[in-house]
C-alpha cells in the first residue's frame, strides 16, 4: 500500500497488487477519510491467500503508513490504541 502523493508504484509491472492512497504528508491532512479503503485492502489481501503479506509505505514511514497500520490492528483485533502500541514495541526487529 502506497500512502504517499509523492511516490508512485515501483514494481506494479512486475504482478504487485497495489493500493495508491494520494495521502499528502500535512499535518491538517484528514487521515481517517481512507480508512475505510485501507482495511478493506488488507484484509482482503491476507485473507485472499494466508501467506501473504502487506507492505504499507509512505516517504518517511514514521506517521501516514504508522497510522494505517494501527488503525487496522485496532480494527481487526478489536484492541485500543495502548495495546496495538504495546504490542508493536515488544516486536523483536
């Protein structure tokens, strides 16, 4: 997932399925307006095939990509934002 204005889709050629979600990287950016889209997109691609993954990307990583992530941990599993930050710090990188 490509939640970036500035960046365009690398490797679509190549038989990547993308989601580009023209998110500018403003802070009076409303995020939550492609949230909606961005979870469909996910689990749908991990439901599709178990052994697939989702890269979700922005410029940075630190904030548009981070948020995406978050909200849909908190989605899926239904945890609030403290226990998705949790258990994103106790993974071993």
């Amino acid at each position: 997932m490509n939640a970036t204005k500035e960046c365009y889709n690398l490797y679509e050629k190549e038989g990547i399925k993308y989601l580009k979600l023209d998110i500018a990287d403003e802070d009076s950016k409303r995020i939550s307006k492609y949230f909606k889209t961005a979870y469909e997109f996910i689990d749908n691609a991990l439901e599709e095939q178990p052994t697939n993954s989702v890269l979700v990307h922005c410029a940075q990583g630190k904030s548009r990509s981070a948020t995406i992530v978050i909200m849909f941990l908190m989605k899926k599993m239904c945890w609030p934002y403290e226990k998705v930050i949790d258990g994103l710090l106790k993974l071993t990188w």
